[in-house]
C-alpha cells in the first residue's frame, strides 16, 4: 500500500521533469573523450588540453564540429499548428589572432539540416554557404556569426569584431559590434580576437519569437540585457529535425578558433557550465605584420640563437656537472708544476667510471686512466677529504714527494684539487701489490724465494733512499705489503710514501694523529703518535717476517706473527715458520737471515733498531747480522697490547672519520692492488 503511494508519488513527481525533458538537452564541460558525441569536419580537431579547434592559422580554411545526433526543433504536440521550439544555448569561445586586428575570419553557432556543408566556401561565407548558394531559402539555416572581419561585397575588408544574426546566408539580419551591457544601459566593447575566452549565450524564444544574443567576459555573470534582440519566425526556416554546431573559416586573414565548452537545451535552460577550470588557448606572439623574406630571416636568425643557446647552455651544464667549472685556482697553486687539470684526469679516466677501479686502499679509490696528451697510462687515487683545510701544505707536500726519483718507488706524477676530492696521479703498475701476490695468487703461482728476496732488498733500497738519500728525510708511515707495487720485471715499487702524513695536517693535526696499519704500527708510535723513521723500520722487520713465513701480521685469535717467529727461533727451530709454499725451495742463509733480521726489526724498543743503511747492508752481506736479543715473549706481549691499545682507539670519537676510515680500510689488508 505504501509502496503503491509512493510510487505514485514517484510518477507525479516525475513526470513534469519528463515532459521537460522531451528536448534535447547535452552539455560539454569541455570536450575531453567526446569524439563519440560531434561530428567534427575539416580542419577542425580536438586539443588533448579539451577543446575543439575548429581552424588554426592556415589560409583558407574551414572547420565544423556538430553535435552528432539530430535535434527536434518542432514539438509534435501541436503539431496543427506548428511553432518553432524555444531553444537556448550557451559557450564559451576563443579567438586568437596572429597579430592584433589582422584576424580573420570568424565562427558561427548554427543551426543546420545537415552537419556537412558541401562546397562551402572559406572566407565570408564561414564555411556555411558559398557565392552560389547564400541566401537561398532552401538552405534552412540559422546561424549567429562572431565575425571579425567587415566588407563582405564590398572592396576592401575592415576590421570587424561584430556579432551577428543570420538567415540562410552570411548575411546579416541583425548585427552589433561586439559588446555587453554591465549596470543597464552601459555599453563595455569586446576585442572578439583578443584570444581571451568569452561566454555567449543565444536564446530563442518559441512563443515570442525573439531571438537573444548575449556575450560576456569569461569571468561575468549573463548580463541582463542582450546584445542583440531580434525578432524572427524560425518556424518558416528549421526544419522538423535540425543540427547544431559550429563553423569558422580562415581567409586571407587567419585566425585560430576554439570552442571550449558548451551546454544546449531544447524547451528549457540548459545545464550550467563549470567555467572554474576550463583551459586557455595557446596564445601565440606573432610576426605575420613582416615580409615572408624578413620573416624568415628572423626565423632563421632565432634558430641560430636558439642552438647557440642550448649549446652554451649544456656545455656550461656539463662542465659544471663534471666540476670543470670549480676549478678555482690560487695563486699559489698555479706555481705548482705537478698540478694537473681536473679535466685532463677526467677525460683520462673516461669520467672515473666504477669499471676503471684497480684498487680501493685507506684514503680512497684508485682508478686507472690513459693521459689523452701523453697516451702514458696513470693510476689516480681519489681521496675525499671532510675539509680542505690544509690545503697548501698538501699541495706543498706532493709537490715535494713528486721530486723523488729512485727505481723502487711508484713515481707520484701529481695532483690536482676538486671541492673536497684530492686526486693523487702515480705512474701505473700493472702487476697489482706484493699482498695479493703472496696471499691471492692467481693460478697457483708461487712467489719464488729469489723473487722474493729480491722484492725484500728492493723495498730495503727504496726506504733508504726515503730516509737517508733524498734532500729531506721522508717518512714512509705506512709501509705494508699492500702498499708495495710489484712491476713487470718483478721489482717491488713502494707506493703511498709520505701521504700518512698529509693527514697530520688540517683538523686532525691536534689529535694523536696515528696514522698506520694495524699490524705494522711500532709500540712507541702508537703510544705517542710520534711517526719516525725507526717505525717505519719496525714495519719493514713485519713485512719481512710476512714475506718470508707467507702470513699476515695478525691472524686469527691471539696470534701475532712476529711473536710467533720469536718462539720459534727461542726453541731454535726458526726454519718451521717458512712459507710452506715454497716448498724448501730456498737457501737456508738467506731465509735465517730475512727472519732474524725480520725479528730484529720488529723489536719493541726503536733504539734496538737498526736504520735502514745497515739493514740493506745485512742483506747484501756486508756486514755481520747481530745476535738476535731474545726479547721475551712478556715483552713481545706489548705489542698485541698496543695494538689492541690502538683498537680501542679507533672506536673512540677523537679519530676523525677520515682517519678511521683509513685504518679501517687498509687493516683488512685482503683487497688486491691496495694503493
Ligand atoms: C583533458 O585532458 C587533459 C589530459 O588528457 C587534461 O590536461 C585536461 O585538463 C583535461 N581537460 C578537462 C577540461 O578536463
Ligand atoms: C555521448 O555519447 C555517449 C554514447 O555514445 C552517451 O552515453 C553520452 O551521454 C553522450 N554525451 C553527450 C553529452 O551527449
Ligand atoms: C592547419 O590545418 C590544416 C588543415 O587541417 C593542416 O593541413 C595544416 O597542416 C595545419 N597547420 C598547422 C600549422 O597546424
Ligand atoms: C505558436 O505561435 C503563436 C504566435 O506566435 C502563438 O499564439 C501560439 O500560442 C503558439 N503555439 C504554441 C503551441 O506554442
Ligand atoms: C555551393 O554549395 C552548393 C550546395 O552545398 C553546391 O551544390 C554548389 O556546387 C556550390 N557551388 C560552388 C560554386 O561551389
Ligand atoms: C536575401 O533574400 C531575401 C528574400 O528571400 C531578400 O529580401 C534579401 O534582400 C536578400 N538579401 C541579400 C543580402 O541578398
Ligand atoms: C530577450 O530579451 C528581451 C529584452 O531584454 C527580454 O524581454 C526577453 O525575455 C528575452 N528573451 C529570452 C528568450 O531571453
Ligand atoms: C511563422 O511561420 C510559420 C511557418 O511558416 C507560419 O505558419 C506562422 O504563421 C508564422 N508566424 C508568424 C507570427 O509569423
Ligand atoms: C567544477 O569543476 C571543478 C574541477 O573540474 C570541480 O572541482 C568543481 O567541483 C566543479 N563545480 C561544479 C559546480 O560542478
């Protein structure tokens, strides 16, 4: 019962809307997605932005876009007396001309029995009619022009911008310049090609047969007052079934023309359109006043401009992402002749790609690269610094140790400064480190002990010449397996010499500044900070006693070798510690004499140190190796307590980073070609 009543209610309530809604009635909030819904001919297309454009800038052109179905223009129900039905319409169009007041031509809304118009014509006829045809009473068209363009049949055109009535033909019935009506009676032009979007909204009126035209700003409310008010029986013109759309054409004056949203209703008020966000036309500047000769001229100077532009543009942008741009020099630096140009390592090292890492030792990658001027082949070590404090004397330091010249050291090449990257250049070695030679050797191959031996008094000569030949006494501060270069002959190159101490300088330099590998760093260095050439002596006996017995300093556990080789030689059985590798190839003299001398290097009070002068004398035998002092293993016992000394150190926060990183990165001491 209730649901019967409230169905009847339902159709009571219904119904009015229905018999409203006999008409016809669609609405574009823009166009985007309804190619299904118009019909669209010529030159006309839809933007991806959601409009229609019905003609761009080419001459001579027309556009059409309808509403793809038929519309009722009659309504049946009296049909013994046949009135045109009332019918209202509003758009929002556009206009952009190329330059101001040279546009043409201009766009109709209208009413057709056909959404094509074969053999229209361009120009004045909008696309609607031609010569032959306009004006005819069997066209049965009505049409509103937005016409920008005077002097049809007449000489010359003028410019136009008037909205107009039509009838069959381009013709106007009625016709005013473009305006509208704000407070009453006061008239505000309208510039129909400014390109700016303008509401227009035609009204018909079935019963009074009054046809309304009305335009307004996009953002202006429907004046009240039309523009054009225009008595016109459209009975005797439509026909019972009618399309409706739009028409521009182009002449010899070109414009672009664009339909951007539309709402129709046949019998009532059409739907409102959401003018919130509708998109705006291109507006183009244009130069279409000049001679196609100066145009192009223009046109062709633009373009050179423009790729000189871009050229520069990504030139400067490539330099500054390569970092060619910040090479800002001083002038200290320009007196430095090992001072290379970071463009140089970058061509050379082809953009320090990561497949051109030979190495990665404590203070940073080592890439390999070809010097373009030279063709000679460098390794070049990239170091970060956390500050570039300390610059000069870094620059002064390499400039120093790039004056060194013996056959058993990497030659440092130069330097050259980034922002926070140091990169440091040295001759390239391709045989890898002494490291990965005894400890990853690649095929089975074995170090022999002549090899050996011969490696051993090479690195001897190398720190001698560090130490005691050049004009300034040169600590090494790290010398370690890893940082002895292995060339073609099979002759050791020392490596890295000096660089420990470029990272006393700067912040650091107030800290206890211990620089070193774990392993390698002599009892009173890491008690006191204090690099010196006996240290550097102390890790030589390490490297000896590494070479000789094929193990690393520190192994697993508690093991520490210098106190194993000790042990042994106490028992009187130092021959047990020989790398077994080798397989007792070797002469027995030479291996007592590189580990006891390995022993007496290693010992824990530098003053019972030899220098390096008599160490390459006791390898040449020139003189008698000493009896070794059999320091007890309680005093050996100091070593593994310093380094473990020098372990809680690292953990502690007065290490910078950089330093940590660098013992860090060297005491794993298993990666290849450590430089
Ligand atoms: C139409 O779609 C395009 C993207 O496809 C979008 O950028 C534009 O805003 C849309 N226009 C309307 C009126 O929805
Ligand atoms: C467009 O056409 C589709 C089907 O082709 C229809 O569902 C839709 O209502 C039409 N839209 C308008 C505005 O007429
Ligand atoms: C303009 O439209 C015409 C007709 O569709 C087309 O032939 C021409 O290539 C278009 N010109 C430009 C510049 O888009
Ligand atoms: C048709 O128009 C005439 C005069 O314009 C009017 O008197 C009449 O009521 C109209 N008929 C309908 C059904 O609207
Ligand atoms: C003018 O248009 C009519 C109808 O569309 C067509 O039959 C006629 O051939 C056209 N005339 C010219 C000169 O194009
Ligand atoms: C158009 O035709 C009508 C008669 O059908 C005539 O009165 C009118 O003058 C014509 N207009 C033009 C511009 O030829
Ligand atoms: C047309 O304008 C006149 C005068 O402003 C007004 O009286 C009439 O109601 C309007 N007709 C329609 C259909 O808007
Ligand atoms: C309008 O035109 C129709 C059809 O031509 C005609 O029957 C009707 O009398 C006309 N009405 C007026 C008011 O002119
Ligand atoms: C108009 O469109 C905007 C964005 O498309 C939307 O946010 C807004 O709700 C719409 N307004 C109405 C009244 O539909």
């Amino acid at each position: 019962m209730a649901l019967a009543v409230s169905l009847a209610l339902f159709l009571v309530f219904l119904f009015p809307i229905c018999s409203l809604g006999q008409g016809v009635e669609f609405l574009f909030n823009g166009f985007n997605g309804s190619d299904s819904n118009l019909t669209l001919e010529g030159a006309s297309i839809l933007k991806p932005s959601g409009m229609i454009r019905l003609t761009n800038k080419t001459h001579n052109i027309i556009g059409h876009a309808f509403y793809d179905k038929p519309i009722n223009m009659f309504d049946k129900s009296s049909s013994s007396y046949p009135n045109a039905s009332s019918f209202s319409t509003h758009f929002v169009f556009a206009i952009v001309s190329s330059s101001s007041g040279k546009g043409g031509f201009g766009l109709a809304f209208t009413l057709s029995p056909s959404p094509h118009f074969p053999g229209a014509e361009p120009g004045h006829f909008l696309g609607i009619v031609n010569s032959t045809n306009d004006n005819y009473s069997s066209n049965h068209i009505f049409a509103v022009e937005f016409d920008t363009v005077n002097g049809f049949k007449e000489k010359s055109n003028t410019k136009g911008n008037h909205v107009g009535i039509n009838i069959n033909s381009v013709y106007s019935v009625a016709s005013e310049p473009a305006a509208y009506f704000v407070a009453g009676a006061h008239k505000e032009e309208m510039n129909l090609e400014s390109g700016d979007l303008i509401q227009a909204w035609i009204d018909y009126d079935g019963k009074t047969k009054f046809v309304n035209v009305t335009i307004a700003p996009i953002d202006k409310m429907k004046p009240d007052q039309p523009l054009l008010s225009h008595h016109v029986n459209l009975s005797s013109i439509l026909q019972q079934t009618m399309y409706a759309g739009f028409s521009a054409s182009t002449g010899k004056e070109v414009s672009s023309h664009y339909i951007i949203a539309w709402s129709f209703a046949v019998d009532g008020m059409p739907s409102k359109l959401n003018l919130s966000q509708l998109p705006n036309p291109p507006k183009e500047k244009s130069s279409s006043s000049y001679k196609p000769q100066i145009k192009a001229l223009i046109v062709a100077l633009s373009v050179v401009v423009f790729v000189l532009l871009a050229i520069l543009f990504f030139f400067t942008l490539y330099r500054k992402m390569v970092g060619f741009e910040s090479e800002s020099l001083e002038d200290w630096e320009l007196d430095c002749p090992h001072r290379f140009k970071y463009k140089d390592l970058y061509t050379a090292t082809k953009g320090f790609k990561a497949s051109g890492v030979i190495g990665a030792g404590g203070f940073g990658e080592v890439y390999k690269g070809v010097l373009a001027s030279s063709g000679c082949e460098i390794a070049v070590k990239k170091i970060t610094r956390n500050s570039i404090q300390g610059m000069r004397e870094f620059a002064a330091e390499i400039e120093s140790l790039g004056r060194l010249r013996h056959k058993n050291l990497v030659h440092l090449q130069g330097w050259c400064k980034k922002k926070n990257n140091l990169l440091i250049v040295y001759d390239y070695i391709p045989y890898g480190s002494l490291d990965t030679l005894i400890f990853e050797p690649r095929d089975n191959f074995v170090l022999s002990w002549e090899q050996r031996f011969n490696i051993l008094k090479g690195i001897a000569s190398g720190l001698l010449y560090l130490h005691e030949e050049w004009e300034q006494v040169v600590i090494h501060r790290d010398v370690k397996s890893s940082n002895v270069l292995i060339d073609a002959d099979m002759n050791p190159r020392l490596s890295d010499f000096g660089l420990a101490r470029l990272y006393d300088h700067g912040e650091i330099s107030h800290t206890t500044g211990v620089v070193g590998t774990i392993g390698y760093i002599a009892p009173e260095l890491a008690r006191t900070g204090k690099a010196s050439t006996c240290s550097d002596v102390f890790a030589y006996g390490v490297l000896l006693l590494e070479v000789a017995c094929g193990q690393r300093p520190i192994g697993s556990g508690e093991f520490i070798l210098a106190d194993w080789v000790m042990e042994n030689h106490q028992e009187d059985r130092i021959l047990e510690t020989v790398d077994p590798n080798l397989d007792s190839n070797y002469v027995v003299k030479e291996m007592k004499l590189v580990l006891e001398l390995g022993l007496i290097c290693s010992h824990y009070k530098p003053d019972a140190r030899p220098t390096m002068r008599q160490v390459v004398r006791y390898l040449h035998e020139d003189e008698q190796l000493p009896e070794v002092d059999n320091w007890s293993i309680v005093d050996s016992g100091r070593i593994s307590e310093t380094n473990a000394r020098f372990m809680q150190l690292l953990s502690t926060d007065t290490i910078t980073s950089y330093q940590s990183s660098s013992v860090g990165g060297i005491s794993c001491s298993s990666m290849s070609g450590g430089r």
